[in-house]
C-alpha cells in the first residue's frame, strides 16, 4: 500500500470492555511498531515484531495489553478490560530493507478514549 | 536497556531564530533518525543518518550524525511558525534496516508571537 494505515481513527468505549486497534502496514516492510502516546508526552514503545522471530514485547505495560501479527503483514493491538489511563493515540509504525521508503514510517493512529 | 538522552526538554523562540537540539546516548548508534510530529499526526521522518560524520540537510533543516557514533543533533535555521511541533531524534543500534529503532522523549518547539 502507499502508506501504514491505521483503523479505526477514533474509538471510544466503556471502561472495561475490550478493544481491538488494526494496523495495516507498508507491504514489504519486514518489522512493525506499535507506540502508546498520551497527550503532550513522547512515544512510549509497546511491542516490535520483526519478520518471524518472537516479538519484543519488553514495553506492553501489563498482561491486559496484547498484539498479533500475522507474518509481515496486518497486526492487531488488544487492551483487554480497559482503564481510563489506557486513553491515549496509538501508533503503529513499519519499517524494511525490501520496500520504499526504507525507514520506519508512521501512520495516522487510533485515538482511544475509555469513558 | 540502551536510552537516548533528548535535550532540551522544550524550547521558546522567537519567529526567525535559529534552533538546535540534540540527542546523546551511551552506546553507539548505527543509524540516526530524526521525525517531526505535528499535533494530531503521526511522526513524519525528516532526516536520516547512516555514517559517523554525516551532515545532510534537508531544506532549513541540518542534522548530524556524531563522530562517535553516541550523538546526533538537529538544527532549524531561520524558524517559521510551522516549525512548532515535537522533534523526535531515533537511533538504531544494529545494522539492519528491519532492527529496532529507540526513540528519544522529544524536544518541543514553541514560536513566541
């Protein structure tokens, strides 16, 4: 695809239902990101998948955080029985040696808010 | 774990200044990235550094990549308001593309009216 995409744009859910955010990444591009960032803060890393070895998931803040991807292709991030401090825009990045452009790419995000 | 050290945290400027930040770490990078974030956007890559030495301008924009390979730093020259945003630097540790990139905390630019 032209670009990483991201879906949806905006959530909005009830403190302890469970969400699902997709990424839909650069084709070709062999690693993938996913970044929390709360308002006016940095990029808090998450978890990074890289081609089929087993992911670093050195930054999911607790058990109730979760992603999957499926070879080098869509990944999806789950927060399970959300929190009011899980509101926060979630980033999803991609980045390879076999496609254009060759470093790590960002996309839109999904805005999460927990009521 | 390896952490990159962004400074300054934030900056005021008046419309026209030049600005600097920089980026430092403990260990030694093989690439060095620098992103701007506009606000409700994803980072967007600015400039990309590959080898010990490097200047590569981009527009307004000079970043270097350190002799040590442990620094970077980003310079604007002549800001304008569409300069405000969070300046991100990133390094890569390995020597592949698809290896995993560490951000910095970001330096925020505000322009003074």
């Amino acid at each position: 695809g032209a670009g990483v995409s991201q879906s949806p744009s905006n959530k909005v859910t009830e403190k302890g239902k469970d969400v699902e955010l997709r990424c839909d990444p650069i084709s070709g591009h062999t690693a993938l990101y996913w970044y929390r960032q709360r308002l006016g803060q940095g990029l808090e890393f998450l978890i990074y998948f890289q081609g089929n070895s087993a992911p670093d998931k050195s930054g999911l803040p607790s058990d109730r955080f979760s992603a999957e991807r499926t070879g080098e292709s869509v990944s999806t991030l789950t927060i399970q029985r959300t929190q009011q401090e899980d509101s926060a825009v979630y980033l999803c990045a991609s980045t390879g040696w076999r496609a254009l452009p060759y470093e790590q790419y960002f996309g839109p995000g999904t805005r999460l808010t927990v009521t | 774990g390896q952490q990159l050290n962004q400074s300054p945290q934030s900056m005021f400027i008046q419309e026209g200044e030049d600005v600097s930040m920089n980026c430092t770490s403990s260990s030694i990078f093989n690439t060095w990235l620098w992103y701007k974030q506009d606000p409700g956007e994803g980072p967007v890559l600015l400039i990309a550094l590959y080898k010990a030495g490097e200047l590569t301008s981009n527009g307004r924009l000079t970043a270097q990549f350190g002799i040590t390979r442990k620094d970077s730093f980003l310079n604007i020259s002549a800001s304008i308001p569409s300069d405000v945003g969070i300046y991100f630097c990133a390094g890569r540790l390995g020597g592949n593309r698809d290896d995993k990139i560490i951000f910095g905390k970001g330096t925020r630019l505000h322009i003074l009216p």
